[in-house]
C-alpha cells in the first residue's frame, strides 16, 4: 500500500450528459446551443430514447461536496487555473509558477473570465452494464438552487437523500437579468428533482437499509419452514433457484415505481370524483406487494373510474370478491 495514494477513492464516471449540442453559425464557428433533453451517450439513449427529458437517477452518497459540488472557476487553455468558494480561492499564480490563494469572489467575474460552475453525478439504475456514475456540469443558477432545494426536501422527508430513486427532468423556466442597464428576457431549460412517489412511500425508502433498496422486498408472511416446503415433509430434490440478478432486482424495482405512480394517479382522480373507497378496499390495497397486484389493481381501478357514475357500481363489496 502507498501511503496517501492507496486510500484515495472516486467515483468511477461511466459517462457525461449535456445540456446542449454544438451547431455551427453561417461563418462555420462553433458554438453551444442548449436543447430541452439530455444529450446522453448511446447506453442511455438505448433505454431512454434519442431526446429524453427525465431520468430515473439515484445518489451513491450522501454528502453534496461528492455529488454535487459547486465552485467558481477559471479555466485558461481547457486548464483550471482558479478555483473558489466564494470566500477563498485556489489559483495558479504565474510569477511564483504555483497555486496560492486569494479573496473570491474577485474582478474576474465581471469580466466573464470566471463563473459558477456544478457538476451533478448520479447513477442511473435503470441503465445496463453502466459501473459507475454518469456526470452533468452546470452554470445555471435557477439549476443549482432547485437541485438544493430538492435535495434538502428529500432528506427533510426520508432522512437522506442517497439511494433514493428520484426523477431529474429539463423543466421551461423563464428568466430575466439586468445588463448595462437593460432587461434581459429569456427561456431555458433548467433541472429539477422530483419524486415519482408519494411522501409516504419516500418515508418509508428512507427507513430501508441504503445497500438494500433496490433488492426485492421480502414476503414477510413466509416466516416458517413448513410455509415453504410440502406438507408431507419430502426433502427437495433440487436445489433452490437462483435468486434474481441485481439488475433483474433494479429492473422489479423500477416497474414498482411506475405502477405505482400509475394506480397513485388514477386514485386521486377516484378521490376527486367523490367516490368513497371502502374499508376492504383500502386493506386490499395497503396488501399489494408485486408488480402484478399492482397491474390487477390499476384494471380494477380504471373500470371503476370508467363506470362513475352508474347506479350498479359495488360500493359494499367484500374483500374476497375484489379483483385485486
């Protein structure tokens, strides 16, 4: 082991994602132009398609100085040469031909030499074979402080915020900025956090061990060996099955997620018809488990939805006469 050089850790990149693409002006220079997708890699584009405007993403740590780190910078020549946080800063001085440090922020700003910048890495659950995490740099204000914002509303509500599947969108937002005394008016497309679940279902993510959210949850009703094998008592005569990939566990999970946010939606529209849902019903509910409960479920759901307003509609019916 080398001493200050075998305990040093990163998280591995498995790719960049922008904001924008580079197009050319009618005199053949480049320059960027923001787009309201992501610009993924192929391995995204893959799953999310050619233009995609959310991502199901999750933070590997806790700590916003690892995944979301934020400071003034001043590049010269592709290089860094400055670095600061507002309060200090870290620039290469050319006369000494080393790095000192300096009061930021400083006349450089003014002078567009220097701007915030935020650098955004998460993993992208849903995506095979992708060992690491996927970057995206940001100089938007109205970015940075919704990505804060959201961030610190998730731990308010699960205690943390890493490991918890959480959807990164472009949202339009319009803004405006004062120069040399004019205003500036404009649209852009900034990035938010969102759930993708109700309060309740992040509460309850936020109470499940980090290293076990994306695994299956387990039948709690299977408690005894006599639950599992035959009553007869036989030994099995071979062996148990393999239990399912971690991807296949991801991919389960993620299925979870949207069904659930599927039959969530078509409840509230339930709710909002003034259809009271009885007691046997909120039990059958709080009872679903798998993704093909949920799937019973959002029929059930939909049909009710469809038949609002019809004088047969079983508002009494017992538990075990409901389809899901």
């Amino acid at each position: 082991m080398i001493k200050d050089l075998s305990t040093r850790r990163r998280l591995p990149r498995a790719g960049v994602i922008r904001l924008g693409i580079k197009v050319k002006n009618s005199s053949g220079k480049e320059y960027p132009k923001e787009t309201d997708y992501f610009v993924c890699p192929e391995i995204v584009k893959d799953f999310y398609g050619p233009e995609p405007k959310e991502l199901l993403v999750m933070f590997p740590v806790e700590s916003e100085q690892v995944f979301f780190q934020q400071f003034y910078k001043k590049y010269g020549n592709g290089v860094l040469l400055c670095r600061g946080d507002g309060e200090v800063a870290t620039y290469y001085d050319f006369d000494s031909k080393g790095f000192t440090d300096k009061k930021c922020p400083c006349e450089s700003i003014e002078k567009k030499e220097c701007k915030q910048v935020a650098i955004l890495q998460f993993l992208l659950p849903e995506i095979k074979e992708a060992i690491g995490v996927f970057q995206i740099s940001t100089s938007s204000t109205n970015s940075i402080v919704d990505i804060n914002s959201g961030v610190d509303l998730v731990r308010s509500i699960a205690g943390r915020v890493r490991m918890i599947p959480l959807i990164l969108k472009r949202e339009e937002t319009n803004t405006q900025k004062i120069e040399e005394g004019k205003v500036i008016k404009g649209k852009h497309y900034t990035m938010k956090l969102s759930f993708g679940m109700s309060l309740m279902e992040i509460q309850k993510l936020g109470q499940v061990d980090p290293t076990m959210v994306l695994l299956p949850r387990p039948d709690e009703t299977i408690e005894a060996i006599d639950d599992i094998f035959p009553e007869n008592g036989f030994e099995p005569t071979k062996e148990l099955e393999e239990p399912a990939s971690t991807m296949e566990a991801i991919k389960e999970e993620s299925d979870l997620l949207k069904l659930k946010k599927e039959l969530s939606d078509i409840l509230e529209k339930i709710k909002e018809s003034g259809r009271e849902i009885t007691k046997d019903e909120v039990l059958r509910l709080d009872s679903i488990k798998t993704t093909g409960e949920y799937k019973g479920a959002i029929r059930y759901w939909k049909n009710e939805l469809d038949t609002i307003g019809d004088d047969d509609i079983p508002v009494d019916s017992p538990s075990g006469d409901l389809p899901f």
